[in-house]
C-alpha cells in the first residue's frame, strides 16, 4: 500500500492544533445511526464478547476495532459504520473485555498484542460473508495487523479476506540502517 506523501486536507482554521482536532469530535460530533443489533458470544476460556452489528443483507462485512479505552458506541466507531453502512456493508463492531457496559468475568483485559479474541470475532463473523475487512483505529489497528500476520496462511487460502487499517498514530520506534542496507530497531532506545 502506498504511503500518502502529499495531503490536500485542510483543517478549520479554528482547530489549529492536532490536539483539537481529536478533542473536539470526541466531546461533540454526534452521529444519527440505526440501534445495532447486540449479541454476546462466548469465547473460549467461558468468557464473553459484545459484538454489535448493523446488518442490511449485504456479502461484504467490515469487522471494527476500537483504540485504546474505546467501545463501539465512541463517534469515530459509529461515524465509520454509517459509511460503511452507506457503501452496502454490513458492519460488525466489537468490544474488547472491560469495554461493554459490563466487566468480563475473567481477570483477563485486552492489549495490543491478544489477538485471540478478534480471532474468535472474526470465526465468528466471517461465515455468512462472502468479503470480510478489517479496519482498527491506533490499538485496533495494531491488532488487526497483528491479528493478519499470525494467520498469514489461513488468509491467504481464502482469497475472499481483505483487510484495510486506519491508524491514528504511530508507535515511533528508532531505526538504523546498517551500510549493508539491513535494518535493525531499538524499541528500547528511548
């Protein structure tokens, strides 16, 4: 996928700061969207998930992932699932444990690298589609990354998954470049 060097995007004169322009639509964008259809499955260690889903019959799902203490009622999650609604998808939005109206069971919480749970959502999901999509903001989007390179071999066998990743920001990590052209990283160089 192509890096976006050059952006036409012009931000409101009025949110002049990249801080802003994340408060402002979380304090104040509201979204008008259809009440999803909740349903909860049980994972494989007798705990739980909350999936909400937004279904018009279409064969192609979009399967979303929250960032970092979000759920699937946050704007950014229901103002993706009205676009993609829009585009004649059916979307999924999952909660991560601890992120639904209700504690999990299990002393067990979500972090960036426990992709068994969007593997159970994903089994889960993907049966009755003929297309299924990922898309994660910030933490979602490193799972789902993750999430694609641990089933590189399932995934590639069915051919009918594709994946999209929105990030919202990016774990910097320092990069040296040996003469020899190798890369090498220092996660713990800061």
């Amino acid at each position: 996928m192509p890096l976006i060097s050059e952006s036409f995007y012009q931000r409101p004169k009025w949110l002049f700061s990249g801080h802003l322009e994340t408060i402002y639509p979380a304090l104040f964008r509201q979204v008008a969207l259809q009440e999803p259809e909740r349903e909860r499955i049980t994972t494989e260690d007798d705990d739980f998930l909350d999936l909400d889903w937004y279904k018009k019959g279409n064969s192609r799902l979009v399967v979303l992932s929250h960032g970092l203490e979000g759920n699937s009622t946050r704007p950014y999650m229901l103002g993706m699932a009205r676009e993609f609604l829009q585009k004649g998808f059916d979307v999924l939005s999952w909660n991560y444990r601890g992120c639904s109206e209700e504690l999990n069971q299990k002393v067990i919480f979500y972090h960036s690298g426990a992709t068994y749970d969007l593997d159970a959502v994903v089994r889960h999901a993907a049966k009755n589609y003929s297309e299924l999509f990922l898309i994660g903001f910030s933490l979602g989007g490193n799972l789902s990354l993750k999430f694609l390179g641990e089933k590189k071999l399932s995934v590639q066998k069915n051919k009918k998954k594709q994946s999209l990743f929105l990030f919202r920001w990016t774990l910097q990590v320092p990069v040296k470049r040996s003469p020899q052209g190798k890369i090498s990283f220092t996660p713990n160089a800061f």
